[in-house]
C-alpha cells in the first residue's frame, strides 16, 4: 500500500497550489490536511513523520485538486468560523464574510443596552438569515433577547436550525421560511431587525472571484439591476414589524450609501451616519423609523 509522510504531503500540496495562485497554500494545504485527519492543524506539526494510508491520501489529493479549481476552503472544510462560533456550512447558504461580523457585534451591542433598561425579553429579526450565523452570533451574545431568522431557501433554514441545535442555541433562536416579511404574522413586532441582503448589482455577479461567483447561491448574491431590489422591500416595508423605538441595521454594499439614505429617508426613517468597515468603506446603515428620534451611533 502507497504512504507518504505528513510533512512530504504538505510540501507537495503546497508546490502544487502555490503553482496554481492559490493564496497562503501552505495555510490552506494545512487545514485541508488536518481536515482529513481530524486533528488540530498545529497537531500537524507534532506528526510530520506520522504516514497517511492511501484512502486518506487520496481524499487529500481531491481536495486540493478541488481548491486549486477556486472551490472556497470553507466549502471543502464544510465550516467557518463567525464571532468566535462553528458555523457549519452547505451548498444552500453564503459563506459569511469577515466585515458581516461587526454587523452583528453592532446588532448585539444595541440589544445588551436596550435589555439593560427592559422588563421583558427582547425580540430580534434577521432578515434573510442565511446560515444563522448572524442570528446566533445575537443569541450568543445576549441574555434576554430571542431572534427569529427568516430565508426564502428551505434549505438555507434547514442548515441554520442545524447550526443553532450544534451550538445549543436553539431555545433562544427560531428559524422560518418566509419570502421576506410575507409569511411572517402582522402582529409581529421586533426591537431590532438586521439584514444582511444581497446587494450586488446583477451585471456584476460575472465579474466576481470564481471562489464566489461559482460556489455561493445566486439568490444569496444578486440584488436586481442597481443591487438594491431588497432594500428597498426593507425601507417599504420593515416600519410595520418594529417597535416603537426599535432599530434597522442592514449591510449594504460599496458606494450604495447615498441611494440607500435616499431611499429609507423617503419612507420615513431617521437614518444615523453609515459606518464605514475597516477599509474605510460605508458598510452599515442604523435607522429607526420615528423620525426625528436620535438614533444609535448618531452621536
């Protein structure tokens, strides 16, 4: 029976992905690696005489054949990591990106104020909620607050109830199919929604990194012909289900701002200044829908 060695594997593994322009291979070639054996990535280090059989060297193989072909290292590990929670992955939800999470710290820490003056739990929306990871990255960061996560994809919720029930997040969390707020109760009223929609122009979607374009749902990505279709169904239509003095914060995309202000001003939101992500970019928009009430972050 053919075996190599740990440290030949990540050495040829690396040749081959560096040789492909695969960003940090060796990074990459190592989390594959420990991903097959089931062990830590640094346990790597302590094992790099240890032989891998031909099964497991032949599964190694497919999968770096399958990155080098732009197939995202999450997707191959089947999951992320978002505000310091496994998030599992499947073909059906958005592989969370790195700026969404500071989305979510600003959902969590709006609610920790709002809870510290409540006598009742509080109720949380996250609108096209994908994999969950917003959703229960808000749990996981409250005490008194409960959030509902809707999705138009039947499998998207699928995978983040199978997210909360992994992260023993499900008495805090529900998840429900719902094509934006159609199929959600009229009664229904939250102190915060949050939204991470697509936003990406649909001319647009072509020229993405083959790692999103071919890999990520189409349906997660394509906000219409400007990229702001779901936008403007949460300025038109978000007011009915918030609370007096409850807050909207949505990501939106790069050069969106002024449209985005526009547009929710025009429905009556008082809208704070959108904070920038860490490459100096507009990235998150707060609103309530009381004009004239001051507003979080516009101090």
């Amino acid at each position: 029976m053919w075996v190599m060695k740990v440290l030949e594997v990540i050495k040829r593994g690396t040749e081959y992905l560096e040789n492909k322009g695969v960003e940090s291979p060796r990074l990459q070639m190592e989390l594959l690696l420990a991903h097959i054996l089931n062990m830590p990535r640094l346990e790597l280090y302590l094992n790099y005489d240890k032989e891998i059989d031909e099964r497991k060297l032949a599964a190694c193989r497919e999968s770096v054949k399958r990155r080098a072909d732009r197939e995202p290292l999450q997707r191959l590990l089947g999951v992320t990591a978002f505000c310091g929670l496994e998030i599992k992955l499947t073909p059906d939800v958005l592989i969370p990106r790195p700026e969404t999470e500071f989305l979510a710290e600003l959902a969590w820490d709006f609610l920790t104020d709002l809870e510290s003056k409540a006598d009742s739990t509080l109720m949380a929306l996250d609108w096209g909620t994908g994999s969950g990871c917003i959703a229960l990255a808000i749990a996981n960061h409250t005490n008194n607050t409960f959030v509902t996560g809707i999705d138009v994809s039947p499998g998207a919720i699928k995978t983040a109830a199978g997210n909360a029930l992994e992260l023993n997040l499900q008495d805090k969390t529900r998840f429900l199919v719902s094509d934006g707020f159609n199929d959600i109760p009229d009664s229904s009223k939250f102190d915060l929604i949050v939204a991470n929609p697509p936003y990406i122009r649909s001319d647009e979607i072509e020229n993405l990194p083959a790692e999103v374009r071919d890999h990520d749902p189409i349906q997660a990505l394509d906000g219409g012909s400007d990229g702001l279709d779901f936008i403007r169904r949460l300025a038109g239509e978000a007011g009915d289900f918030l609370k007096p003095g409850g807050c909207l914060m949505s990501e939106i995309g790069h050069g969106q701002s002024e449209d985005v202000i526009s547009l929710f001003t025009a429905h009556g939101w008082s809208v704070a200044p959108v904070k920038a992500d860490l490459c100096g970019i507009p990235r998150y928009l707060t609103a309530g829908f009381t004009q004239g009430t001051p507003q979080p972050g516009s101090d």
